[in-house]
C-alpha cells in the first residue's frame, strides 16, 4: 500500500541526517520498507532528465604566488628536500 505522505516523510527525515533504524522507531515501521522507499526514490530521482552538475571553479594555491621564487630556489639548489 502506497503512502505518499509517510513516504515524503522518511525521504526528508533521511536526507537531514536520520539513520534508518531511528526512523524505523519512530516512525513505527521497519527498516526493510524504510529501504524500499528510499532504494525506490533513488531510481526516480536517477532517471529524471535534465540533472545538470557544475564542475566546481579551481581555487588557487596558497603557493601561487611563491611559485617562481620556489622554481628558481630548485633550480639553484637541485638536491635540496623538504
């Protein structure tokens, strides 16, 4: 049987941080169904079109400024470590 409401609700109660045993408790059903909606959300949500990711913008280096100093000490000093 088909409850969207309670179903609304375990996905929401999961995706803040609950564990399934703990909305197993409280909400009063078992674990085993508390997967098969989730397992069963997933693949809705997977097959929905038009999931677009942004790639993340690359930040820079605390070390970018210091880089030509460091290639030149390299340079100057070849079997220096760290």
């Amino acid at each position: 049987m088909k409850n969207e409401p309670l179903e609304n609700t375990i996905i929401t109660l999961h995706c803040e941080g609950w564990p399934i045993r703990r909305l197993s408790r409280e909400l009063r059903i078992s674990r085993k169904r508390i997967r098969r909606v989730l397992v069963s959300n997933r693949a809705q949500r997977d097959t929905t079109p038009g999931d677009v990711i942004i790639a993340k913008k690359k930040r820079q280096s605390k070390l970018d400024p210091y880089r030509d100093t460091i290639a030149e000490l390299l340079d100057k000093y070849p079997d220096i470590t760290g």
